[in-house]
C-alpha cells in the first residue's frame, strides 16, 4: 500500500521499512554469542580431579575469552583450548572450547555459575554445572604411595612409574604401556625421556596425555603421561626396560651472601633423574582348539565389506572389488582374506593399504585389498561372499566375518558367439595370408628336423635367466634382515657397534696429537662407551668404570678383557684432567689399546 506524503505517494517506504524488520533480528542473531558448559562427570572424589569445558561459539572469528569467578571450593587449571571455524552457505560459524581442571579442596555439593563472556558491550553467562565431592573417593594404591616415600620415609619431590593393562596377553595381542612421570616442585624446561627397551614388541607410540594432578601422600603432584601401544611377536616371559627421564627441577634454596638477594631469589636448578622399574610380562600362545584350517594369526576384533567400482561390464573389461577389513588390533599384521576359485573370473591382485588410528588408547584402523575380477562368460554373474577369521583376545575365541555377494552384469560384445570353438575376435581382424601383425596359420607343416643347438642348454641362456633369479633371492634375503633388525632394535645396536665404533676411532685418529690429547682422550672414551652401549643394549649416558666392569662380568666377558676396557676407559679419565705429563708415545699406545680392544670384543659371543 503506499504511503502519501503531501501531494506524493511513496511506492517503497513500506518496502523499506519490512527490509528493515527482517534485518535487525538477523543482525542480532549473527552478533550472538553462546556460551556452554560442561563436566566430564557430576560426581568426584576428594583425592580426584573433574575436567570443566566451557565452550564459546558465534558466528564472529575473534571470540573473548570466558571470565572464570571464584571458586573458593575447588583449585583450577587452565588446560589449554582448541578452537573450530566452519563455513555453510557462506555464513561463518566459529566456536573456542577452553578446559580447566578442577580439583576439590573439601567435601559437598557445589554449583558452578557465573562463567560469562562479554563481546560488543554485551554479557553472555553459560548454563550452571553442579559437581558433588565425596569425602572418600577413590585413594591412590598402596604400591604407588609407597613407590612415593624414599628409603628414609620422606616424600619424594619426583619419581617415574610404568604399568601395563595387561600382563598375560596373547601373542599379537595389544599391551598398553603407560609411562607416568609425578613431580610436585617445580622444574624448567621440558623433560627428556629415553625410551624404554621393549625387545620381542612391535612398538607404537600413541602418544602424550594432557597433564593432570594427583594426591598421593597427602601431597599434589603433577602427573604427565606418555602411552605406547606393544604387540608381542613371540611367545614365552618377554621384558620391558627401564625409563629413565630427566629433568631440570628448582633445588632447595640456601641463604644467600648476595646483599640484594637476587640468589635467594631466582633459586637454582638441578638436574633430576629418575627411573622406571622393568615390567615382565608372559605372552600365551593361540590355542589350538577350535582353530580354523585357513587361519592367518590375525588378533582383535574386526569386520569385513565388499564393494565393487561397476555392477555391469562388458566382456573381458575389469572390474575391481575393494575389500575393507576394519577393526581394532594390528591393522598392519592383518592378512588378506582368501579368495576362491571361479570358473567366471580371472582373478588378479592389485595393491593393499592402511589406515592407522586410535580410539580410547586402542590401535586400529582399515586395512584395503584391491582385487581385479575379468569375467570369462557373458550373464548374471555371482562374487560369492569373502570369509575372514580373527582370534578375539576378549572372548578367547575364533570368529569369522562374511561379506554379502555382489552380482555382476557382463554383457556380450558385438558379434560374440559363445558356440564358437575358438577365442571371440571382434570384427574387422584380419587372419589370413595377408595379416601382417598375426601369422596366417600354415596347414602343412612339410617336414620338421632340429636346427642348430638348443639355446636352454647354453651357458650365457642359463646365466642370462640366473641372475634375476639370485636378484630376487638377495632382494629377500635384505628385507628380511631389515624386518628383523626393526623388530629386533637390540640386535640392530649391535650390529652397528662396530661401523660406528670404527668412525670414531678414525676421527680420534685424526686427532692423536700432543697439542689436541684432550680432545683425542675425549673421543677415544666415546667411542667405547658408545661401543658398549651399542653391543649390550644399554644406556650410554651415566656409564662409570664400576658400572662397565660389572655389566662386561654379567655377560660373561673374560677376565682380560674387561681389565682392559677399564683400564683404558680410566686412562682416558685421567688424561682429561690432569693432561699435562702426556706424551706423543702415550697418545699413540692408547690408539693402538683401543682399536685392539673394539676387534678382540668383536670376536666375543655375550651372554
């Protein structure tokens, strides 16, 4: 309707202002900012922790961050956010989620309210959690409080511990490791871990927790976590090293001389060390009753579907069938589920890939086959269904899994005849005297004698087709050891002791002068250390004349030969600090020591 003004009429005003209505409230909705919060579970006990996630989401990209009150019946800590921006349609969504942890101080039922942000001079409150604090929960195990008293009964300020979830699996079978580091004072840097040994595993790093607190002893401590998937890969009682970690904590602070007390105040750091205790663990073999014929070793829990990339082709064209095998366990052991002869189909095998994941500190994933099926025959023709079988851990048991056939429509070429009794040719091929690409066929074949020597017989024919052959062999023969020398990071130190050992006597070597003794002696004495470590499958760091005696006399090492090394090794201590009588004639004997000592350690077989 239009609105008259004066002696006008005015078609658009009305226009104008229902445009104005509907975007005022679109504009508001695009400003608005919701704020959502929530717990990882509503009740906790007083020795516990919950997580507290407050979660901002808008359509704006620059989000403010929450303002958290005072909570004067819990401890909290920031434990880092992570932030999502979605585009639909062109309209931007954006949403930060923060967490804290929450640690109670006393028993009771309390609210969580007031958690707010404010955005454009406007205050946005989240909804009210409620979290109730047992005054008993669940208390920390007696063999870890006492892993946290030292020999004197005091407190530790740190110490490492390692537990596995299961210590009785089957071979193959997942074992969680978990590493846990407990500090409660205050360190710098971030901590150095050296890696467990774990001999007789197939090792997957799953990775690192975020830190939380826990209280032991009626004391706080920060918990950092590091977790690794192990498959076994034989039988019988295997073990899993030590860790060791170390770090850079604040020491206990002395009186300072400083007038200002700059001393006094930055305190001072020192470095902390601290080691696991190796864990045993005894691996069952797959029992024998009820096993299938065909079964392949693969462990977990898994399924199995097929899909093929056409439903209808012609003759002779291909068709390939992906087969998915998904599931948790050693997705990369997992084998290929067997195909059957058909009568239908030429069968040829394509590739196969992985998909490595992990849910609740479970590996996993998809494994893929490609197979590559050439029908025969024209018609309806039947993929059958795919069996596969797995061993369950949990259950103790075999299962199998089929897939559902899946029928093919081939279709018959032009001029294809299936009465004809040889292969079909399509039209226009030419077979005859004239063919030049394809011979016509000669009915008679006059008479027949040898001509000249049979090349099989020749010397060159049986060296020409020997050597792909010694190719393939040698080829194997790598990966094995490869394979073995991965699976085996012992055996694979050991093995390349000496290559490294050798590299470093030839830079000592270079070094073998009276101007440069020091940092000939230094080198000499990290190339057997290292050598050592390398040979036995131990740490190098922290080695001392007392621990290399002992380790060398529990491997059997004779008697001669360990006063040699340590002799040496003792040699090279004494020359790196009071250098000032060495001579040319030292220096070269100590070379000549050295190298004899790394060949004679060579021909040793340790225990």
């Amino acid at each position: 309707m239009p609105v008259r003004i004066g002696n006008k009429k005015l078609f658009w005003l009305p226009t104008l202002l229902l445009v104005a209505m509907l975007v005022a409230p679109m504009a508001q909705a695009r400003d608005a900012i919701t704020v959502s919060v929530t717990l990882d579970r509503n009740s906790i006990g007083l020795d516990e922790q919950a997580l507290l996630q407050v979660e901002v989401s808008g359509s704006s990209q620059d989000l403010p961050k929450p303002h958290i009150p005072s909570l004067p019946a819990f401890e909290i800590y920031s434990q880092g956010r992570s932030s999502n921006i979605s585009i639909v349609n062109g309209v931007v969504s954006s949403s930060v989620t923060y967490r804290y942890l929450v640690i109670p101080r006393k028993p009771g039922e309390f609210p969580i309210d007031q958690i707010a942000v404010v955005h454009n001079n406007k205050r946005y409150k989240g909804n009210v959690v409620t979290l109730k604090v047992l005054s008993r929960g669940s208390s920390a195990p007696d063999d870890l409080n006492e892993r946290a008293v030292d020999t004197e009964g005091e407190s530790k300020d740190y110490f490492l511990e390692a537990v596995v979830d299961n210590k009785n699996p089957f071979v193959n079978e997942q074992v969680t490791l978990t590493l846990k580091f407990y500090i409660a004072v205050q360190y710098y840097g971030s901590p150095e871990l050296t890696e467990p040994a774990t001999t007789g595993f197939w090792n997957e790093v799953l990775g690192n927790k975020a830190p939380y607190y826990q209280r032991i002893n009626n004391r706080r401590y920060k918990v950092i976590e590091r977790k690794y998937a192990l498959f076994p890969t034989q039988t019988g009682e295997l073990t899993i090293g030590r860790a060791t970690i170390r770090a850079t904590v604040a020491g206990k602070r002395k009186r300072s001389r400083d007038p200002f007390g700059f001393d006094d105040f930055f305190g001072r750091g020192v470095e902390a060390r601290a080691s696991s205790r190796s864990l045993r663990v005894n691996v069952r073999p797959i029992p024998q009753e009820n096993r299938p014929s065909d079964f392949t070793g693969t462990i977990g829990r898994f399924n199995i579907s097929a899909k093929a990339d056409k439903q209808q082709v012609e003759l002779n064209q291909p068709v390939t069938l992906t087969i998915r095998i998904s599931g948790t366990g050693n997705i990369k052991s997992v084998a290929e589920p067997a195909l059957p002869e058909l009568d239908e189909f030429r069968i040829y095998r394509a590739s196969s890939s992985e998909e490595v994941s992990q849910q609740n500190d479970k590996l996993g994933g998809a494994k893929l086959f490609e197979e590559v099926f050439i029908p025969r025959l024209p018609g309806d023709l039947e993929i059958p269904g795919l069996s596969f079988n797995y061993f369950d851990p949990e259950q103790e048991r075999f299962r199998t899994v089929t897939t559902k056939p899946i029928r093919i429509m081939v279709t018959a070429p032009e001029g294809y005849s299936s009465d004809s009794p040889v292969p079909y040719s399509p039209p226009g091929m030419t077979i005859d005297s004239r063919a030049h690409d394809i011979r016509h066929i000669k009915a008679d074949l006059g008479k027949m004698q040898p001509v000249g020597r049979m090349p099989l017989l020749s010397v060159g024919f049986l060296l020409f087709n020997a050597v792909p052959i010694l190719a393939l062999v040698g080829s194997i023969m790598i990966r094995r050891r490869r394979e073995k020398l991965a699976a085996d990071t012992g055996l694979a130190r050991a093995r390349g002791a000496a290559k490294i050992a050798r590299k470093r006597m030839a830079q000592a070597r270079a070094l073998a002068r009276v101007e440069t003794r020091s940092e000939f002696y230094a080198e000499i004495y990290r190339a057997l250390t290292s050598y050592i470590a390398d040979k036995l499958n131990t740490s190098p760091h922290g080695l001392t004349t007392d621990s290399i005696r002992q380790i060398l006399n529990q491997r059997s090492t004779p008697e001669g030969l360990t006063d040699a090394v340590t002799g040496i090794i003792t040699a090279c201590d004494y020359a790196r600090f009071a250098p000032a009588s060495l001579l040319q004639s030292d220096i070269d004997q100590t070379l000549k020591d050295s190298e004899e000592v790394i060949i004679r350690m060579e021909e040793v077989k340790f225990g």
